[in-house]
C-alpha cells in the first residue's frame, strides 16, 4: 500500500458527495516547493525531549480561545518571533467529537499596519479555517470570506454530526492572499475529532506537527517574489511540534500511535522509521478500517495521518525520516532526519489490533450515470490555473453548481510540471484511481497528494 504522489501530467478520479457549492480559487499556501533561503540541515544532532503541542482548554461558557499574536519562540537555540496561537508554536490542540457544537473565539492580536505585501494585499488580516472538517461554508462556520483586522475578535461555531470519528485535522488562516505568509510565519495547530471506537485506546498517543522554516535574523524569512508564492518556500529547519530532532522514548516491544501533520507551506514528507514497520490506521478522512502494512508513507503538505508504530525488541536509537522524494519543480531531494526514536527500558509485549474501524466501507456503486467533472490543474506566466481559469482573490463566481447530498466524479488532471496537493474545503472524497497508485484501502479522502 502506498499513499503515491500524483504524477505529473497524471490524474486521479474520485466520487465526490455532499456538494451544497464548489468555487474554485487561488490564494493557497504553496505546494511545489523552493528553498525558503540556506542550506536544510539534514541530520541535526538528537535535540530535547520529545513534547506534544499544548492541549486548549475552553472556558467557562464551553468556547475555546485562540489568540493570533506574535511571541517570541525559540526555535532551535534561536528566539525567533513567530506568528503563533495563544504564544504557542504550533497551535494547542483543540478536541471534540462528532455530534457536538464546537466553538472558538478568535482574536486578532497582530499589530495593526497598513503595510501590504508583494500582492498587494494587507498584512495581519486573519481569519481561521479548520482544514478537513465536513461543516458549513457560511458564517460563522468554515467561511473564508471572514476578515479579522487586528483587535477584532470573532465567535464561530461548527456543527460536527457529519464528522467521521477518528479524524484527525488542523486549523490556520485563510484569507486569500495572505494565508501562506501567516502560515510559514507559525499560525497552525491541531484538531481532533476524538475516537468512537476503543481499538486504540490502550496506546501511548504522540500528536506530531510537521513544519519547516527558515530564519532571516529573528523573524521568518519573508516572501519577495513571485515564486515564492507559485512553488512555495521549503524551510531549512525541519521541526517536529517546533522541535529539532527531538528524542521520543519507547520501550522495546511497546505499540505507540501516532498522530501526524504535514504544516509544511511546500515540503513533502517520505516517512520511514529505521529498522522498523509501519501501520497505517488513519488517513485525512478518519480511522480506517484495519491495519494497513508500510515501509513509508508519503504526506503532501496539508495531509494527516495515523499510524501505529511497535517498537524493535533490540533497544538502541533509530532515526523518523523523510527520505529523499523527486516531485518535479525546484524542491529538495534530502534524506532528513526528523525524530530520534530512544527504545529503551523493560520489554513489554504490546500486540497490535486485528481491526480498527470495522464500519470505514468503501462506497460501492455504478457511477456510469453520475455527472462527470474535469479539473486540469497549471501553472504558466507566474499563475496558477484550473481548467485554464486564474481566479483572483474574492472571485464569488461559482463554476460548479451541484445538488445537496448527491455524488459526482471529477476527474483532476495535473499538468503543472510537479506534484500539487489538491484539497477541497468542507467536503468529503473518495478515490477511485490513481494515475500510477492504487485506491483499495478504505478511506474518504480531502487531500490528495
């Protein structure tokens, strides 16, 4: 089983359901991938303990608050100032489960400015989107339209009864035209819609957010061209939850679950553990339904994954890499060291689960007579473009109009040159083929790499 790259010039096909409206429009966070300045260090020495994103907690009316402000962080031995989340980098984790009313205050601590980047558009804008969530588009739900100025604060409120359990996402800003800026600048964290099931209840649970970043001085280093917003900025520190290499202890024998995030602007992970099998549990669209066997696991930026790890009986360290992954364009190709795995301590002798989420079912049905979409993903003359359309920032212009609950196929072609993450806000997917991969595990998709 592989999650594979979608090939250039290739495509895929995937049922598509739930569709209220699609809009099509650009102002992502960059997905081909350039070097955002220096040299990525590759095989940094073991860091600090292991350490989890903070956990949010709600206040007294059942809300939760985040804070967008800078804070000084320090990154790598550097006090950096950040874009971050109630001062933390990344994000505290926010929890719920599927039936509830999730809310969240937002407020716009930023400085007020009326400087304005390369685009044109004004700095410290902010907004929130929570990335893989099946909610509402319109305010005060998922609604990118949303604009915070800074000193503006904003209550949303998600309905979750169509939330797959299990499902790992993520939050961060989204207002076109300034989101990658704010989201190389530190402004993500995660989300989890918390387990039905108990099958992996019994694990040590590690939540891990993958980001890089560069430095220029004490700050990120900024976007100043063109390019940068096309391919993307890779960093030349890569981090686990803001760390460098941290060390994460496990005894030999022991099963751990982890709980993974790709907040990379443009950078690709290819992850493999030294000397040690894989298990994948869980995909963008929740917990699948048994254990799936790998030696790696490809996470385009914005792709989440679960994946159980049983620790070598042989105690010693082992590396949690990327490798090095050729995906067109000007991205790197390095072997990266991300995590120092310490297997020490009494053996025990955890067993994996024979089943995870017996109901994750494929959705089986003749789609011959289903309505038939085509997207064909390019980028040329410094734009990007689907089906030959570039679309400016607040573009409301709907080109796919579609029935509530019903199922269509799109069929995405990617002629840009190098791979490119496709997401779609607010509803779910289900692969039915890949250009040079395969869709037989059971899983509902919302990236795609």
């Amino acid at each position: 089983m592989a999650l594979a790259s979608l090939a250039t010039a290739g495509g895929y096909l995937h049922l598509q359901n739930g569709i209220a409206r699609a809009m099509m429009g650009s102002g992502g966070m960059g997905g081909g991938g350039m070097g955002g300045g220096g040299t990525t260090i590759i095989n940094p020495p073991p860091g600090s303990p292991f350490k989890d994103p903070a956990e949010a907690v709600k206040n007294a009316l059942g809300v939760y608050e985040l804070a967008v402000q800078e804070a000084q962080v320090n990154v790598n031995g550097t006090w950096a100032t950040l874009l971050t989340y109630n001062g933390a980098f990344p994000g505290p984790t926010i929890r719920a489960r599927r039936g509830e009313t999730l809310r969240v205050q937002l407020k716009n601590f930023l400085p007020s400015t009326t400087e304005k980047n390369i685009l044109g558009h004004t700095k410290n804008i902010t907004n929130l989107h929570t990335h893989g969530l099946h909610v509402s588009p319109e305010p005060p739900a998922d609604s990118m339209m949303i604009q915070l100025k800074p000193g503006e604060i904003y209550d949303y409120s998600y309905d979750l009864g169509h939330e797959e359990p299990g499902h790992l996402n993520f939050y961060h800003p989204h207002v076109h035209g300034v989101v990658a800026e704010q989201y190389w600048g530190g402004l993500a964290g995660p989300l989890v819609i918390e387990d039905d099931t108990t099958a992996l209840a019994g694990y040590e649970t590690h939540i891990m957010v993958l980001k890089d970043l560069t430095l220029s001085g004490s700050a990120p280093t900024p976007y100043t061209s063109m390019m940068d917003y096309m391919h993307g900025k890779e960093g030349n520190l890569v981090m686990v939850n803001g760390q460098v290499n941290p060390v994460l202890n496990i005894r030999p024998g022991q099963v751990q679950r982890w709980r993974i995030v790709n907040a990379s602007n443009a950078r690709f992970y290819k992850l493999s553990l030294e000397g040690h099998s894989l298990y994948l549990v869980g995909t963008d669209g929740g917990l699948l339904d048994k254990l799936y066997h790998i030696s790696s696991l490809l996470l385009s930026p914005g792709e989440r994954a679960d994946i159980l790890v049983k620790a070598s009986r042989t105690a010693k360290s082992y590396r949690f890499l990327s490798l090095p992954y050729s995906r067109g364009g000007m991205s790197s190709q390095q072997q990266v060291t991300l995590l120092t795995l310490s297997c020490k301590g009494a053996t025990v002798n955890s067993s994996l689960p024979t089943s995870v989420n017996p109901g994750a079912k494929r959705v089986v049905m003749d789609t011959s007579m289903l309505p038939r979409r085509t997207l064909t993903l390019s980028m040329m003359q410094g734009r990007g473009y689907i089906n030959g359309i570039s679309f400016t920032d607040m573009d409301h212009t709907y080109k796919f109009m579609s029935h509530l609950g019903g199922w269509e196929v799109w069929e995405i072609i990617n002629q840009s040159g190098m791979d490119h993450p496709f997401h779609q806000h607010v509803n779910s997917a289900q692969i039915l083929s890949i250009t040079g991969g395969d869709s037989a595990y059971a899983s509902l998709y919302t990236t795609i790499p």
